[in-house]
C-alpha cells in the first residue's frame, strides 16, 4: 500500500473522513447564509467563517472542544449537540465515540488526532488547490510542508545507513505521525465547493507540486450560480466566533476589487 492508501484506510476506519464529508457542506451553507458582497465580504470572510463554523462541526461529532465529555460521562445530551445545526444536520452527523479522534493542536492551529495521523485545516480560494503557496501561510502550516515524507519503493532508506526515520514534525513534543492537511473551498458567487484531504509540500522548484499525494473528498455546487448547495442541510447562521485561531482576517472597502488574500485555517 501506498503513504496515500495508509492513511485514508486509518482515516476511514476511525470515521473521521465521515466526520470530515458531513461536515465541510454543512459548513459552507452557513458561510452561505452569513456571506454578504455588499458589507464587503471578500475570500478573507469566506476562509474565517468556513473555518470556523467547519472547526465547530468536527468539535461537535468528535466530542472535542466545547464539545468534550467530562470524565465518567458517556456522551454530551443531544440539546447540547443539536444547538447551532438544523434536525437535518444533527440526524446526519456521524456517530463516534468520545475517544476516537482527539484534539492535537500544533502551534494554535486546531488539529484533530488519531493513531499516527493527524489533520489540520487549510481554506484556499475555489479552484486553486495547486497553487497553496505554504511559505506564505502560517509557520504552522509551512513547517507541516517540510516534515519528512515516507517514500515507496526507494532505492535506499535510512536504516541502510544506520539512521532512524521519523515521520512527522521533528520540534512537536505532542503529536507522534503524520500530519495532513485538510483543504477547503467555497466560492458564494457560484456555490462551487470541493474538499481535499493530503501532505502538503513545500516545493523544490518552480512547477513543482505543492502536495505529495492529495485526494478529492468532496466536489460540487452549481457553476452558473443557482439555488445553493442542494444536498446539504440548512444550518442556521449565529454561530461564527469574533475569536480565531491561526486565521487572519481581511476586509476589503465597498467597491474595491476582488482580494488574493484567504484565510489560514
């Protein structure tokens, strides 16, 4: 098996990447409701409440966060779980069990664990999936680019020459894996969406990938704008934080051009 095939069986296994599909359109409808061009919403606002109404959904059916179960107790009440999503969205959340996925932060940036595996967020303009530049993120995000990538059928490795490869982030003193990245887009013009999870890259020269591997969880929207995102359900706006982590905000004048710029997480 492939680093790719490893990871997105232990991913499966665990019900994370359920976690992760449920939550992600979930997300984007209420960025969709809260979006508004005329305040002068930009990419920035679309990154920051994608993130944060995204961190709070995996929180929620990972038992993490504000979600996290006390000791001696079970599970949260479901009118804990069902405040801020609809009865759609509560009934299609995926059950886990309180200890399947655990928080690992890295450097604030949220970060959600199992065994050897751990994900962080990352939003991007739709359609630019190939174009993160990780240098220009957070150091999070650009130190996670540099950790050591396993390679497949090598001509050598590291035990030929007496030398121990570790995966991972070599100054992180609380996670011991890989960390991936999980990548998020939505674009509130047209309602095009898509979701990626994979290790990221920095890369060595000009044209090459900023990934090693990645895979396209979840893809779809209409092109030409429309209604909205049909099959996810509604979940009420209210919900966005005027706190954030890792994920810088920018504004953008009425009637100024469309930014570059996205949030972090």
């Amino acid at each position: 098996m492939t680093a790719e095939d490893d990871a997105l069986s232990a991913f499966q296994a665990s019900g994370l990447i359920d976690v992760l599909k449920w939550g992600a359109p979930v997300a984007f409808t209420a960025t969709d409701q809260l979006y508004d061009e005329d305040q002068g919403h930009d990419q920035g606002v679309v990154g920051y409440l994608n993130f944060k109404h995204f961190k709070d959904l995996i929180d929620r059916a990972t038992s993490n966060g504000r979600f996290k179960v006390g000791e001696g107790i079970e599970s949260l009440g479901g009118d804990v779980l069902e405040r801020g999503i609809t009865p759609d969205a509560f009934r299609a959340m995926p059950l886990l069990s309180s200890d399947a996925v655990v928080r690992r932060d890295y450097k604030q940036s949220p970060g959600w664990a199992i065994e050897g595996y751990r994900v962080l967020l990352q939003s991007y303009p739709y359609g630019k999936v190939d174009d993160i530049k990780w240098v220009q993120r957070s150091d999070a995000k650009r130190r996670v680019a540099s950790q050591l990538f396993i390679r497949e059928n090598a001509l050598f490795d590291d035990e030929e020459f007496g030398l121990e490869s570790i995966a991972g982030i070599p100054d992180d003193d609380d996670f011991v894996g890989v960390t991936l990245v999980v990548a998020h887009a939505f674009d509130p013009t047209t309602k095009q969406f898509e979701l990626h999870i994979g290790q990221s890259k920095n890369p060595e020269y000009p044209g090459d990938s900023c990934w090693y591997w990645k895979k396209l969880l979840l893809t779809g929207g209409t092109p030409t704008g429309g209604i909205g995102l049909p099959v996810t359900p509604q979940m009420p706006s209210g919900g966005a934080s005027t706190e954030v982590e890792d994920v810088p905000v920018r504004l953008k004048r009425s009637g100024a051009g469309e930014g570059s710029g996205a949030a972090n997480g």
